[in-house]
C-alpha cells in the first residue's frame, strides 16, 4: 500500500512539473538569406541608423539580419506554445508552455538550442531569470531657477553645456520603461508636442507589454514620466531637463504588476527598434535580480555582463553604435546589495545615486560585477532628485532610476557637441573626467563625472587637429585655415609681433581662407580660438 502511494504521489509530481507554465529561450539555426539584406540594407534598418553605423566605423553584420520567417512561424504554430517575443540580435524567440510542448521543437530543422528560464531544466548555465527594481518615491514640492533641478545638473558641470548652446539638439533618445500616461497632457511636456524645431520632440513609441501603439496608456505606473522628466522636461523659470532639445521615442517593456522572464526579451526587441530607427542612446531605469518565482531567480555570479538575455542585448545595443545608460540598482541597502541586469554589461554606462551633498545614496547598489569589473561606472544625484511625478508636479524622487537619466540628457549634449565621436570614446571621456578615475571603488566606481572637463578636454583634441597652412602668389595673398571634422568655425585674429590687434573675424569651413592683401610685408602672429582654446602661430607676407 505504502509503495503504492509513493508510485501515485512521485506521479503527480511528475505530471504537474510536466503541466506547469515554462518561460524559454527557443535558439534558431543560422539565418537564411542574408547577402540578399545586405546587398539591401534599408530592407533591415533606417537610413539614420545606417549613417550612424557609418559615422562609428561599425559593419553590418548577420544580426542584422530579421530572424528565418519559416522557422518563426513553425515555431508560432507548434501546439501548446505562445510566441511572446523575438530577437534578430540574439537569434532567439521568447515562448511560453508546459515543457511537454516545448522540448518538441528542438526537432525542428530550425532551432538549434532551448534554454528554460528555469535552471534546472538546463543541462548547462542559462542566460535568462529577471525582476525589476522597485523604486521609492517622495512627493514634495519644489521651485527655482534651472527649478530644484539646479543642484543636478550643476553638480556634473553640465550648465556648462547648456551655456554653450548643447542642449541635446539633434540626437534621438529611447527610453525603455513602464508607463507614460500623462506625458501627452502635462504641461512640463508641453514643448515636446508642439512641432517647433527649437523645442524637442516625442517621434513616437510602442508598449510591448500590451502589444499596442498607445504607448501612453495606463500600466499602473508612471514611472517612464518621471524617468523622461528629468531629460526632457520644460517648464519655464521652474523646471529644466538636462536636454529638452533631444528627440524621444518612448519604449513601454517593464509590466509593473507582474515580474516574468517576459520583460528581458521585450527590453530587447524594444532596443533592437531602437536601433533600426536609428537612436543614438538608450536610457533603462530598470534593474533585474529576482522574480515572482524564485525559481528564475539570478544569483550574484550571473551578474558577469554575459548570462542575462537583457545584458547580452545591451551589450549588442552599444556594438551597434548606441550609447547606452542604465541604472545601477537600488539594492545597496538590501541583502543582494549588488547591480542588477543589465547593468552588468560592460559596455553600458551605469549609474549609481548619491545625494545633494555628493554622498553616496544608502540606496545605490554596490559593484564590481560578478567578474570583477568596475561597476557602476559612474554617479549622479538620485537621492532627493527632482522630476515630474504622476500629478504633473516638480517634487523629489529617490532612485538611480532618476540619476541614470540625468546623466543621458548630458551625455546627448556631449555628444551633440562632438558628434563624431564612437561610443567608445564618448564613454571614455566621461568615466575620465569622474573624480575616482584614477581610484574607483565598489560603491561610487569612477565617482561623479564632469562634463565641462569632459567638454574641454574633447576641445582640446578639436584644437590639436585644427592645422593651417600659407598660401601666397603675387596676384593673391591669403591664408588657408584647414578645418577638422569635428570644427565648423574659428575665431581668427592677426596681430603685429608687438600684440597690436590687426585683423578679427570668423572663418567658417564652407570658406576657410583669410585674406592679407592688405598686411605690409613682414612677420606677424595667426591666434586661432575655439570655445575658450586658442592656438597661436607665427607666418611671413612676403610681398
């Protein structure tokens, strides 16, 4: 009898394990056609994404290429299995079933792996188990003149930018988040739906979650808004983002009653649209460690930049030419205590929070990653952090989900300035201007960034490879001013070897030459300045 009640029970476990809802990984085989796309790239991506790939130096490669349309659709059909996602970077569709249903289309031609979400029904290490970082909010009013945003931006110098006319102009933003409602009726967006050029703009957006091209309807949280705020927001004499000049497409991929293995991969397919339109940075207020079910649940030793989906595809993202910014986490005060995913990824610019005062935020997760990598790479205020609440109101946020945001609007400024920089470079350069360059540590990594340093020293290098050369003939005498890249214009001045002031004016590329018909023959001096910088040179008129 005892043997066989212990056969029934070992049974019904058996058969519930078999009847239980998996999330998996379904990995397909190599990609078909793909001369065909690359011999017609703007079949794949937007010709903004093509140039920016061009811009970098960065190749078009098979991840590029859509996903094999046979493979998607008998995989889509299999009964038993709900296609909830895909990924042309990773090569993997995100589905949903029992295991019974799943593990059958490892026969088809197609796929060529399945990972589960749940470990333990893998034969080897997985890449997928997420929960997002909860955040604390604290609604309190505030004013003044940049509004109570001032102490933000002037703790990274990024006023500076803004005081040289880099307002994010130009550069396109996604950001990936949870809900947006009230974004298209409050009035700190206002400027960004009203079609002037000298304002920023909302381009358009997608809720994944829902699967609905009303990205501003209401997900039980608003927390994107306020993420958006703190980039974008304009309310004049009370409040200003760090680059309400950038253009914004709005990516709904976090589902706030619900924490599933789903998220990774619409956080991805979301960033893969971003690429294909041709984004310049991607900003994640999300973190990922744990899940509703525990039996996803990441442990510290997957934060190594290459387990999670999410961190494999931020890491993609950037490849592509996107710069992309998440936040640390808030776990510094928990027992985790350490970054989430994707912040784990190396290439990314993660973010950590201190407060006002430039103490680190009791909150702001811990690093180095799994592997031992500096991380967070860098800080902004996150504590006490000023944005638009769900009331449309300036009031004080906690989190690295505000100070990941501050640091994106500057980082487009930046970039605006210099915009032939990669990634890579643009990366560099903020991490050195940090104040802990040079003595990172676990909880403040390279410290916090200055972006007029970073500024200046990106200037310094417009400087070094401005260069001149004369040019004389008996008919004409002038000078030939040769202009880097990155420089449209310079300011110029002759002056006497006594220092007296002979000439001024402004050379523009279009028309680089600088006319010295009238000049006396004789040695003078050519002072070039650019933004503060100058150069100076010796020349000879002969004539």
């Amino acid at each position: 009898m005892f043997r066989t009640i212990l056969f029934l029970f070992s049974f019904f476990v058996c058969a519930f394990a078999h009847a239980q809802q998996e999330e998996a990984w379904v990995y397909l085989s190599e990609k078909t056609n793909t001369e065909a796309y690359f011999d017609n790239p703007l079949t794949m991506l937007s010709q903004r994404a093509l140039d920016r790939r061009i811009r970098q130096g960065i190749a078009l490669d098979v991840r590029d290429v859509p996903l094999d349309a046979v493979t998607v659709s008998e995989v889509s059909n299999t009964s038993g299995v709900t296609l909830m996602a895909k990924s042309k970077w990773l090569n993997a569709l995100h589905v949903r079933g029992t295991k019974t249903a799943i593990t059958p289309l490892s026969n088809l031609s197609g796929v060529a792996s399945i990972a589960y979400g749940d470990n333990r029904h893998n034969k080897s290490k997985l890449t997928s188990k997420v929960k997002r970082q909860k955040l604390e909010n604290v609604n309190e009013g505030g004013l003044l003149d940049y509004g109570p945003a001032a102490n933000q931006i002037e703790m990274l110098h990024g006023d500076v930018l803004h005081a040289q006319g880099f307002q994010g102009e130009g550069l396109q933003i996604s950001i990936l988040d949870a809900g947006f409602k009230g974004v298209e009726t409050f009035a700190a967006f206002s400027k960004l739906h009203d079609n002037n050029f000298d304002n920023g703009e909302i381009l358009g957006g997608y809720d994944y979650v829902n699967r609905s091209s009303d990205f501003y309807q209401d997900t039980g949280s608003e927390h994107g808004l306020s993420v958006l705020s703190t980039i974008a927001a304009d309310i004049e004499g009370q409040f200003l983002g760090t680059a309400p000049k950038a253009q914004f497409y709005l990516f709904v991929t976090e589902d706030p009653p619900n924490e599933t293995p789903l998220e990774e991969s619409l956080w991805v397919e979301a960033a893969e649209k971003s690429d294909s339109l041709g984004v310049d940075i991607i900003n994640t207020s999300l973190g990922y460690t744990t899940f509703d079910e525990s039996r996803y649940d990441y442990t510290y030793s997957d934060m190594d930049g290459e387990t999670t989906f999410i961190s494999r595809g931020a890491e993609i993202a950037v490849a592509k030419g996107i710069f992309v910014v998440v936040s640390a986490g808030n776990s510094g005060n928990s027992s985790w205590e350490y970054i989430g995913a994707p912040a784990d990824a190396p290439s990314v610019l993660t973010v950590g929070a201190v407060d006002a005062q430039e103490e680190s935020a009791y909150f702001s997760s811990y690093g180095p990653s799994a592997d031992g990598r500096v991380k967070p790479d860098v800080l902004a205020q996150g504590l006490n952090a000023y944005a638009i609440n769900s009331f449309g109101n300036i009031s004080p946020s906690n989190g690295t989900s505000f100070s990941a945001p501050i640091i994106t609007g500057l980082v487009a400024c930046l970039w605006q300035s210099c915009p032939n920089l990669t990634v890579a470079e643009l990366r560099q350069v903020i991490k050195e201007s940090a104040d802990l360059f040079t003595m990172p540590t676990a909880h403040r990594g390279y410290g916090i960034p200055n972006f007029e340093a970073a500024y200046n020293t990106l200037i310094i290098e417009k400087i070094k490879k401005t260069v001149w050369e004369l040019s004389s003939n008996f008919n004409k005498e002038f000078l030939n001013i040769k202009l880097s890249d990155e420089v449209s214009q310079l300011s110029v001045r002759v002056l006497a070897i006594s220092g007296k002031v002979l000439q001024q004016t402004t050379v523009f590329k279009e028309n680089p030459s600088l006319a010295i018909s009238d000049l006396s023959p004789g040695l003078y001096l050519l002072e070039l300045k650019l933004d503060g910088r100058k150069k100076v040179f010796k020349f000879v008129k002969t004539n």
